[in-house]
C-alpha cells in the first residue's frame, strides 16, 4: 500500500484548518474590525488604481483633500495586482484578500518546509506549525488587505533557501533566490529587513562557535554581495515613497520610526502593548511563558540545536531593536507583531529538537511536560484562535472595533447609495476618524471630517472641496454644531439607519 506523501498531509491540513479557522467565511468581507482605517488605506490604493490611474508610481488614497490623494506608501505591488485582477474579473474584495491568503499559504507551506530541515516526523512538523501559526493576529490578517502577513511569508521562502545554502544544496542559485525574496518583504514592509540582517550574522559568526560543526557556514565576499544587493532597491524605493510624502503633504502611511519619548514611557509602552494584545497573539499568559522558556533554554542550551537556536536568537534580538524603534506603535497596532512570528517558528523548532527530536523514552519533569504541552498547545491554540477570529467578526463583540459608528450601516445600503450617488461624484463625510473608511466603503473620493475637527476647519475644507453630497452618520451633531456656521443649505435625499445623505448646492 502506497503511504501519502508528506506535501498531501500538509495542503489537507491547511485547508481544514482554513475552514475550522474561518478564512473562507471572511474572504468576501470588505475592510472590517480590528484597524478597519489601516484595511480601508489600503484596500482604496487598489480601488484607485482600477478606478482612476494604473499609474505605478502615483499611489492614491480616497481622501482627495491634498495633490489628488496621491501618497508615498510601502511598495503597493499587492494592491496594483489586485487592480489589474479588477480590471478582468471586476472590484470585488475577495480577490485582494485571496491574493493575501494565497501568499500566506504559500509562506505556511514554506514554513513546513523549513520544518523538514530539522524534523523527521510528519506529525510533529505538523504539530509545530500548528502550534505556530494558530495565532488570533495571524489568523486574522492571513486573508486581509495589510501587506504584512505577505512580507512574512516571503521571509519564510527567503530562509528556506537560506536554509538550503547552509546545507551545501546549490548555495550560489539559493543565495540569490534568499536575496531576491528578503527583498521583496523589505519592499512590503521595510521592517522585516531585520531577518536579512539576522541571516548575515548567522553566516558571519557560524565559525566562532567551533569547527566540528556539521555545517561549515562561511560568509566569503561574494557572497556578502547577497546580503547588501537587497537594501538597493529597498532603500530606492522607500527614498522615493518619502519625497512622495513631502511633496503631496499626504501623511497616511508611516514612513519613519516612533519610539517612545523616554525610557520610562518606553516600559510602561511595552507594558501596555504586551497586556492589550496578549489575547490576541495566543491563550492569555501563554506568550509569557513561552519566550521565558526559550529564552532560557538560548542562553544555557543554545549548543545542543545551534542552527534553529542561533537562528531564533538572532531574529529574536533584531524584533527586540524594531521594539524599540517603532515601540509607540505596538502599543496601538497589533499587526506589528507579526514581525516576529518567523523568530517564533525558529523557537518552536528549536525547543522539538531539544526535547522531543530523536527521542523515544522521557525522564525528568521538563522532558515529560513538554512532550504534553506538544501535545496539547497546538490544539488549545487552534481553538482560541477560532473563538476569536469569530469575535473579531460578531457584532457588538470588543474586538470588533469598526472605524465609526455607522461603518457597517455603509455597508448594508451600499445598493442603494450606488444609484443615488453618481459614479465620480465627491463626497464629503462626516464623522470618520480614520481617512479613508467611510470613503471607501462608499467607493467615492472625497473628503471627511471627525468630531474633533471644529466648524471653522470643516468650513475651509469644504469650500475647497469638489463635493457634491454630504454623507452623515450623526445628523444631530451636524445640524447642531455646524451647519448654523456652514450654512450648506443641503438638500435632503435618504436615511436609513445611521446614514443620512443630503445634495449640495
């Protein structure tokens, strides 16, 4: 009888756990939940590119209010191929998202691959992974509109080759083929420029942890041309996204480190970042635990798996300076933490091949507990990963957290909003705090105001604006507070819910 091989286990295994997980309930969803502005910034760059210019270099936002929404930004590849794949099939969001989903699985699917360098069993490179992955932030991003979970899964492919390389299979074609992939993540998302740095050091200090390696790790001179050659077009590009931003004043893509203002607003920033999202990045209390362990298990048994423990060190030391240069930022924004999840495979490898790889019989407390946990952690966190993908989708649930109330209302009446707005009409909205939801959702450009934005401020935006309907979600607000000032004289059409639309003079 003929055994199935290892890559069926894996494609099977990913697909029941998509469906367990939820992904391909979320793939026809718009912009929704958690940073449901930061989804809609970029989820209306690929809408803008289909509906006004296939112009590469002029990313746009919906918000028109400066030089036409035109914004310097990471390098928008994923939403310029999603607005190529509108032009033939039409802008439906499913297709942004499943490009989305479809780099991650291939990122996953790497991501075993990388397993089978140190692991023999297929259940345990499947335990691992799913222990790893079964992650509420990872989960919930893997099908999504942010460019993360997609710089992620080309540091995966990029160390698989690494990997290959280290092991003397075709170095000079794998160490290209590393170069290439770890530039395109840094293109997505410059921050995960650190696993390029982290794969440089692992071959510049292989040698001073002995010769009697198995692997002869050596970092000669051309291959140093490797690991430079990515920081060109890197560097290139986001040089040009910030002159970008200087010239258009369009500051809604961050584009600089931000770190906290003093060392004590530093730990209490961390503090808070660690309590807000340790729900959200595995059980509660288990992130704790498992850094501790491993970190301990680093510093005092690093030898005994030096490739995985030397690898999870380096990446675990470059997150921790990334840490600190955009702390601020972890502190509101929870898909940051992404970042780390290729140090945290390396972890959990790290920890199998100490404990459980080669090993048939357990003594000691340690050897038999973790055998449990192995067991046990990757179904625990497959479940809650489930639960809160589910509440990050329910209604009225904490971590829902639309943009504004009145984000889903958009959404309901869409249809009907079609046919009274007309197609290239501007619109001006209020209240959204974030720049581009309400415009998105409304598939419209235009410009928006929040509840902090006063009635003198509203007034020059508005009369320097192109808008032709005036969108609300809180109408006694607006005719309370500004239109005694504004004057509009806007003429009512339609309200349902927390929509009300009215033409402008």
């Amino acid at each position: 009888m003929r055994s199935i091989k290892p890559i069926y286990w894996f494609w099977l295994g990913w697909l029941l756990l998509g469906w367990y997980l939820g992904h391909f309930g979320s793939l026809p969803k718009g912009p929704e939940s958690v940073h449901q502005g930061a989804q809609s910034d970029r989820a209306c760059v690929a809408w803008n590119y289909y509906h006004e210019s296939m112009n590469f270099f002029q990313p746009r936002v919906s918000e028109d209010r400066q030089s036409d929404g035109i914004a310097g930004m990471e390098f928008p590849a994923i939403p310029y191929t999603a607005a190529l794949c509108y032009k033939i099939f039409g802008p439906h969001e499913i297709i942004y998202r499943l490009i989305l989903y479809l780099l991650v699985s291939l990122g996953v699917f790497y991501a075993w691959k990388i397993t089978g360098f140190f692991i023999q069993k297929s259940t345990h490179r499947l335990l691992v992974l799913l222990g790893w992955y079964c992650s509420p932030i990872l989960v919930f991003y893997t099908a999504n509109f942010l460019p993360d979970p997609a710089a992620m899964a080309f540091v995966l492919i990029s160390w698989f080759h690494l990997l290959r390389c280290a092991y003397g299979v075709e170095p000079g074609k794998n160490l290209r083929l590393f170069a290439l992939f770890i530039t395109l993540a840094g293109l997505l998302k410059v921050s995960f420029l650190l696993y390029l740095i982290a794969g440089f050091l692992l071959f510049a200090l292989w040698p001073l942890f002995g010769e009697n390696q198995v692997l002869q790790l050596r970092l000669t001179w051309r291959g140093a041309v490797w690991f430079i050659l990515p920081v060109i077009p890197v560097g290139a590009w986001y040089t040009y996204a910030n002159q970008l931003t200087q010239k258009t004043s369009n500051m809604h893509f961050l584009q600089r480190s931000n770190p906290a203002e003093s060392i004590g607003a530093f730990f209490q920033n961390s503090q808070s970042a660690l309590n807000n999202w340790q729900e959200s990045l595995y059980r509660p209390g288990f992130i704790y635990v498992f850094l501790l362990f491993l970190t301990f298990l680093l510093l005092f048994r690093m030898k005994q798996a030096l490739l995985p423990g030397l690898s999870a060190a380096l990446m675990l030391l470059g997150f921790g300076g990334i840490w600190i240069l955009f702390n601020k930022q972890f502190l509101y924004h929870d898909y940051y933490f992404i970042l780390a999840f290729p140090a945290l495979l390396f972890g959990w490898i790290f920890i199998q091949q100490l404990f459980l790889e080669h090993r048939g019989i357990f003594i000691g407390l340690i050897p038999v507990v973790v055998l449990i946990a192995f067991w046990i952690i990757p179904f625990s966190n497959a479940g809650h990963a489930a639960k809160m993908m589910n509440r990050r989708y329910q209604d009225g649930d904490f971590y829902h957290q639309n943009a504004f109330d009145g984000a889903t209302d958009l959404v309901k009446h869409a249809d009907t909003l079609t046919r009274i707005i007309p197609d290239g009409e501007r619109v001006f909205y209020a209240f959204d705090v974030t720049p581009n939801t309400a415009l998105y959702l409304l598939k419209k450009r235009g410009v928006r105001i929040s509840k902090d934005f006063g009635p003198e401020i509203t007034a020059d935006i508005l009369s320097k604006s192109r808008a032709r309907y005036l969108v609300l979600n809180d109408s006694a607000l607006w005719f309370s507070r500004y239109e005694p000032v504004l004057k509009t004289g806007a003429k009512w059409l339609y309200h349902q819910d927390l929509v009300w639309v009215y033409r402008l003079p």
